[in-house]
C-alpha cells in the first residue's frame, strides 16, 4: 500500500504538467521565408524609389550589385538587418575606404529600404512564385539547321516520324527539358524510382573465356557490372582484366550535346521543335 501512494504522488506533478502545444502554423503567402514577415507593400515601393535614386548606381536598380556596390540581396549585413537595424549606420556614415559616401536620410526612410531589400530578399528565397517567362526566343530556321547540320538530330529523329506532333504533347518548358534530359537514369542502390526506360542502355559482356551475356544494363561501377538479359535473367559479375564491357547508350549523344550547345543553340532548337504540330 505504501508503495502504491508512493508512486500515486510520483505521478501527480507529471499529470499536473499543461499538454505540451503544437507549434503554430506557418501563415499562408510563404510570409515566414527567412523567418521573418513580410514587409509592409506601401514600405515596399516607398524604399525602391528611395533606394534607386540613392543607391542603385551602384547596388543596382534591384539591389543585385551594379558599379562597384556589392550585392545587397545575399549581403550578410542586409539579412541581418532589423528595420534599419544593421544598415542604418552604413547609410548614414558610409564606408569612405570603400569609396561609399553617407547620406542624411530619415529613420523612416530607412526602414523602408530596409523593407524593400527584405522583400527582395524573400523574392529571391522563395522559388514557389518564380514565373516562367516566355522561353521561346530563338530563331526556328536556324534550329532547322542545326538539328540537321551541327547536333545530327535527325540522325535518330525524324520531324515525320518520332517527332511528328511532338509540340502538340509538350508545352516549351517541358519540350526543351526532354531535348536537354531526356532521361533520368536510376540503378539499383543509387535511389530513385524513375520508370523503366524506352530505350534502356544496353550492355554485352565479354568473359576472359569468351562467353558473352547481353541485355539491359541494371548497374556499372569500377567493381560490378550487372545486367537483365530479354528473358528476365539477371546477371552480376565482378570486373577484372580478362573481362570486356561494350555499353551501347542511347542517349549517349544527347549527353555530348550538352558539352556543345550554346544558349542560342538551345533556343534555337525548341523554336524549331515548337513547330511539329
């Protein structure tokens, strides 16, 4: 009985305790990047007019840098900063060795380029608003060319063929990320859980006793090499000095092309591409 009371009073400071709350939710509009909340729009736009008529020689006109001025956007001061807090003092006295003069600004003035940096800054965290301009800026003839000149698309595709209506399926984005990647490649215990591929790297393997196995590659390293032959078997082998591996990679030129394209080649290729309706 003793014991029982004794463990009884043991438990009460522990039911007497309040339940332990949940944190708070996160408010909507992502007004929590950088842990802070989001500035004041009217602050805002009162901030970018006093910032570019003072500043934006050189931080540039969105505080990205510009001549001479650092960028204030990834500026450990700027994200330190508190309403006025950090930058203030270098508004107002200046860097003179570092050819920055001060300026007589207001405390109010301050904080709203303290706002407006704020707001850069979030805008620049946040990738969940990033709005995908109009990317189709090249030129189709010179795709044209191109895809039959320089790249050799048609060596493996055809505008007629594989390719016919492909613009009808895809929207640019899309199109010119499955011209650029056209696969992502998964094996087994490098993660990833992509769908089997179309057109799978295929790989033969030549024994020191000149036994050959052929099939899908399923995983190549310095060490292994395994593969899934067409009837479902699966084989693994240990690579040595004997041992022959011919990869045949499909989209083993896509990959070169990489190496290769300019800007202008990208853009010029989905303007082509964009066409095939």
């Amino acid at each position: 009985m003793r014991y029982l009371t004794g463990l009884l009073l043991a438990c009460v400071p522990l039911l007497a305790q309040p339940p332990v709350q949940p944190p708070a939710p996160r408010r909507p509009g992502n007004s929590f990047l950088i842990s802070r909340s989001v500035p004041d729009p009217a602050a805002v736009q009162r901030g970018r007019k006093t910032f570019v008529a003072a500043c934006g020689f050189c931080h540039g006109s969105n505080a990205n840098g510009g001549e001479g001025g650092p960028d204030l956007i990834r500026s450990v001061l700027a994200l330190d900063d508190e309403g006025g807090d950090q930058i203030g003092p270098v508004i107002l006295k200046g860097r003179p060795d570092k050819g920055m003069p001060g300026f007589p600004m207001t405390g109010e003035q301050i904080k709203d380029i303290a706002a407006f940096l704020r707001a850069r800054q979030q805008a620049a965290i946040d990738r969940g608003s990033y709005v995908i301009q109009n990317i189709v800026t090249g030129d189709a003839k010179r795709g044209e060319a191109y895809f039959n000149g320089a790249g050799r698309c048609s060596t493996c595709h055809s505008p007629t063929g594989d390719l016919a209506g492909v613009a009808k399926k895809y929207e640019p984005v899309a199109l010119q990320s499955r011209f650029l990647y056209p696969q992502i490649r998964t094996f087994p215990g490098r993660g990833g859980n992509a769908a089997p591929r179309k057109n799978p790297t295929l790989v033969t393997v030549t024994l020191s006793s000149g036994q050959k196995f052929s099939g899908a590659l399923e995983s190549l390293d310095d060490f292994n090499v395994a593969l899934r032959e067409p009837s479902g078997d699966y084989h693994s082998f240990e690579r040595n000095a004997g041992m022959k591996v011919d990869v045949r990679d499909p989209l083993a030129a896509h990959e070169e092309l990489l190496q290769k394209y300019t800007d202008a080649d990208m853009h010029d290729i989905l303007a082509y591409l964009v066409t095939l309706k």
